[in-house]
C-alpha cells in the first residue's frame, strides 16, 4: 500500500531529513495554496487534499527529489574537480601531503586488502588513482552506517543529502514559488472583487512564504551551499578512522 509505504519510509532519519524535508520546502507554496482553499467553499476540496495524501503522491514525491538530487551529483562532482572524499585522498592540489599520507596509512590500516597508490603512482595515472580512493571511501561508507556509532558523520551526511536533493529540486521550486505567487495574488484579487471569499490572513501568509522561497531559493541554495556541506561530510567521514583504529586497537 504507498501510503503505508511512505509511512515506513519516512520513519527512517536520512529520508526523512534529506529527501522528505527538500519536498517539503519546494512544494511549500502550493500546500499553503491548498489550505487556504480548504477553508473556503466548496468543501470538496477538503475531500481532494485527502485522496492526494492518501494516494501515495507524497511516496513518490520522495523518490522524485531523491533521483533529482542524484541526478545533479556528478555535473556538481565534475564541477568540483572530483568528489570531496576523493580529492582529500589526492596527493595532487593538497595543501599538506603529510595529511594525505596518514589517510592513506589509516585506511591501509582499517582495510589491509585494500592497496592505495602512493604520490609516484598517483601522478603517473590520477584516473586509476581515483578508482582506488573510490573504492577505499565505499568501503569506509559502509563500515560507517550506524548512526549510533557514527553520529557526526550521520549528522553530515543528512545535511549534505538536504542541499544535494533541494538544489536538484531548485528550478522546479522556483516554478512553483512563482506560480502559487501568482495564484495566491489572484485569489486575493477574486476576494475583493466579492467572487469568492477567502481567508485574508490565509493570503498574506501564503504570499509571504512564497516570496520568501523565492529570495531563499534564489539567494542560499547555491552550488557553493552545496559544496560547504559535502566539504564537511568529507571531512567527517575521513575522521572517522581515528575512531575505527582506535575501535579495533
């Protein structure tokens, strides 16, 4: 049943603070909208809302902002020069190769299987490089998912995956800001002109969070927005290896 099956998927923190939260944002305008109409007459709308939240819209609008988000993460990745997590394991642009060097020595460490090339080796071939470092941070990726063990790292990753998902979701959020603008300022024109009646307090408000998506959509959610938080993500997910060796000492 989709409704259970939001119900069960929403239960789980990242979805729900990466991908149920972002759906939420964007789609702001037009729930607002739809609650200043439920107030009003006719009453059937009252009865639209609810097949629609019933209906499993809400599951899928989960699924959809994920896939936007995924969708927009390696155009950003090639922006970028790499993944973060990649370019931390890169002796090439690193600010402090010692730094580099002890990841390195600390995932050698963590994963003895695992063979990382050194600086000779990176510089000879920086795309096979890369596919080591890959695999080297899917490996720390799944030795790290327990939330309870891993805290800051969960906490990152929830923060990262939220901008990832809202700047993927960005345009068509703008789209919808600038329609439920428009259509709440019609709405408030109909009111005055006495052909339906609605709430004027329901009015301000939707205008105002439109306008309010708009300025933040076109203002904060950026590339560089995006970047901060996998910068952290990165960094946090790399310093988990002193807790690993220190686990496993």
């Amino acid at each position: 049943m989709p409704a259970a099956d939001f119900l069960k998927d929403v239960s789980d923190p990242y979805t729900r603070r990466a991908r149920v939260f972002p759906g939420i944002t964007i789609t702001l305008p037009i729930s607002i909208l739809a609650v200043v109409l439920v107030t009003t007459k006719p009453a059937w709308w009252s009865g639209v809302v609810l097949v629609l939240g019933a209906s499993g819209a809400s599951f899928l609008g989960t699924q959809l902002v994920r896939t936007a988000g995924k969708g927009k993460e390696q155009a950003l990745y090639a922006s970028w020069g790499g993944a973060p997590t990649t370019q931390l394991l890169r002796f090439a642009g690193a600010s402090n190769r010692i730094t580099v060097k002890r990841r390195h020595d600390q995932l050698a460490q963590v994963f003895p299987d695992l063979s990382l090339p050194d600086e000779s080796v990176e510089s000879a071939n920086l795309q096979l490089a890369d596919q080591n470092y890959e695999t080297a941070i899917g490996a720390l990726i799944e030795r790290t998912r327990d939330a309870s063990s891993f805290p800051r790292v969960f906490d990152e990753l929830c923060q990262y995956g939220f901008r990832r998902n809202l700047w993927g979701c960005r345009k068509i959020g703008l789209w919808l800001a600038a329609i439920g603008l428009a259509s709440t300022i019609a709405l408030g024109a109909l009111n005055l002109a006495g052909v339906i009646s609605v709430s004027i307090l329901g009015i301000g408000l939707s205008a105002g969070i439109d306008i309010l998506l708009l300025i933040l959509l076109v203002f904060v959610v950026q590339e560089k927005w995006v970047r901060q938080a996998a910068d952290s993500y990165a960094d946090r997910l790399l310093g988990s290896l002193e807790i690993l060796i220190k686990a496993e000492a």
